[in-house]
C-alpha cells in the first residue's frame, strides 16, 4: 500500500508542475507577448509575402499606448476568425485623408476617426483591405502591438516606422 501511495504522490506532483507551466503559457501568449505568423501583400515592403514570424506584446494597447504608425494585430471586424496586422494611421479625432480605390482613382476622400477608433491601413494600398473598406476599427479590436521580427533571420530587428 505504501508503494501506491508514492506513486500516486509522484504522479500528482509531476501534474501540478505541467498544470503550472501550462498556466504560465497561458498568461504569457495571451497578456505579455505572442509570436504570430504574418504573410501576404497588404503589408509590402514592411512585411515579406511569403511569411515573417513576428513577436506582438499585449500590453500597449491595454494602457493607451498605441498610435499612428504603430503595426498592431487587430482581428478583423468582418471576420472574426481572421486577425490581421495593420498599420495604424489615425486615433480617435484625427482628421484622415484616403484614397478609397487607389488603381482607378485619384480622387481621396476625408473621415474623422470616431471616438474609441483607430484607422487602419496596410502599406500596400493597392492590396489590403482595411479601414477604407470597413470604416475604423473599434480600439477593442486590437490584440497586440508588433515590436519585432524574429523570422525571416536576415531581417531580424525590431521593425521600421
């Protein structure tokens, strides 16, 4: 009975010490900072096509820390399975000027990012949907501010504003 007894002991204290380190994960990924995986057009020349690793923390956008050209993740208001980086051009009160379709038209258009909003754009105007498709983007909606690229290692560094 003895023998059963350190193994069960054993048992339980290997567990807690996965449940904690799994908590740690936890709190880690969804509150301090996250790797994501980035890839498509809508970010060139910033980003590559193929795909950049980059690591986003949680905590600026939470204080009131994220502004105009910062890139953020924010999830997309119209797919919410969707999260998309983005670079932020306006905050709330911030007077935007934009082009709604750059390839056939010159003429811009202005709006005035509401109040708990920021406007969003990718640096590929020609290839991204943001804010001028669906308008700003609830501050609610940003998930992390991206501070550095770790993949691919040629471009490793924090990125350029």
């Amino acid at each position: 009975m003895g023998q059963w007894r350190s193994i069960v002991k054993e048992a339980m204290d290997r567990t807690a010490i996965i449940a904690k380190f799994l908590c740690l994960l936890h709190v880690t990924n969804n509150y301090l900072c996250s790797p994501t995986l980035v890839y498509g057009p809508s970010m060139l020349p910033t980003l590559n096509l193929t795909g950049d690793v980059l690591l986003a923390e949680h905590v600026s956008h939470r204080v009131g820390r994220v502004g105009p050209g910062d890139v953020v993740l924010v999830r997309s208001p119209l797919n919410p399975r969707k999260t998309l980086t983005k670079r932020i051009v306006g905050v709330e009160g911030d007077k935007v000027n934009f082009f709604p379709d750059p390839a056939n038209s010159d003429r811009y258009q202005s709006a005035v990012v509401p109040k708990g909003h920021v406007w969003i754009q990718g640096d590929n105007v020609y290839a991204s949907s943001d804010s001028r498709h669906f308008g700003p983007v609830p501050y609610g909606l940003i998930e992390g501010k991206v501070f550095l690229r770790v993949w691919p290692p040629d471009c490793f560094g924090p990125l350029d504003q």
